[in-house]
C-alpha cells in the first residue's frame, strides 16, 4: 500500500483534533435529530492499484439524536484503472459501493463529532479480460472519520471507509446538507 495517503490521512485526522479546542461553540449548537445529505470527493486505493484512484462520494440519512444515526452511502472511482487482461486468472477491479450504516457520534463540542461507521452492502468489479464481464457481490464496510457543523444547515466531514473482502480504502472529503 502506497505510505502516502496513510500519512495525509494521519495529518489530516491531527490537524482536524487541533481545531476541535479551538472552536468555541455555543451549547447546544446542532439539533437533536435532521435528516442529511452529503455529497464529496476523495481518494480510493485498491488490492491490485499502486496508485490511488478519484473517487465521488454521496449520502442520505437520519440522525436519530446526538449519538445514532443511520444513511444510506455510495462511492464509485472515477475512471477505473483495470489490470491487464488475463485469461488465466481474470482480475476485478472495483468499481463502485452502494449501502447502508449505522453511524455512532461522539460529540467533542456542540459543533464538531468524531463518527464510526458500520454497515454492508454491494460491491461491483469489472474486468479486462475477454469474457470475464462484472461480478456484483456483498462487503462490509467500517469507517471513522471527523464532522464540523459550521451552521444549523451545513456540515463537512473528513472520513476514511474500509471494504473488507474487497480490501478498498476510501478517504472522503464531503459537504453535509442538514434539515
């Protein structure tokens, strides 16, 4: 795996925890409940890539009160970069993720939370090689990230999201709608 976006995630995961003190918030900033939609972009790095691949992120959810929530979330790459065709042994290359999760918040102010993700859904490959077409297949998917509420109705986040069996990371900058 490429040490490059381990360390930008670890610098941005440091940098956020700093500005987490800085902020100071007004008890009981955000609501209680409200749905949300989110909608971002990020970095993918995959089992068969050296390089990390453009992904775009969307979500819709429920935020039952500060600390549970559940969405519904999707990433795809961008412009997938297949492996060379092989008729021995085809390689899959990720494609896109569709699912749902429950989401836990520990809120660190009224205006910033420190989130994990559990949840599972369906991972589509594709291949190169000459008759191999696409596979569709279960994964689960766990996550951690951080989440700043800038205004009542306006949030970003900063997350990073594991597929298990797939064995592709996601880091995701996303802009969050609240109503």
């Amino acid at each position: 795996m490429n040490p490059i976006p381990t360390r930008a995630a670890i610098l941005a995961v440091v940098t956020a925890l700093g500005l987490v003190g800085a902020a100071h918030a007004e008890p009981g900033r955000f609501p209680v409940n409200y749905f949300q939609v989110g909608i971002g972009g990020g970095l993918a790095a995959t089992n068969l890539s050296e390089t990390n691949q453009g992904t775009t992120a969307v979500m819709v959810g429920y935020r039952f009160n500060p600390y549970w929530g559940v969405q519904a979330i999707g990433f795809k790459i961008n412009s997938v970069s297949h492996q060379p065709s092989n008729p021995g042994a085809p390689y899959y290359d990720f494609e896109h993720f569709y699912g749902v999760q429950v989401v836990g918040f520990i809120p660190a102010t009224p205006y910033w939370d420190i989130y994990g993700e559990l949840g599972g859904g369906q991972v589509h490959t594709s291949s190169l090689t000459p008759g191999a077409g696409s596979q569709d297949k279960g994964d689960v998917l766990t996550g951690v990230g951080i989440r700043w509420q800038m205004t009542d109705h306006f949030a970003m986040s900063l997350g990073a999201t594991r597929l298990w069996d797939t064995r592709v990371t996601n880091g995701t900058l996303r802009a969050e709608f609240n109503f």
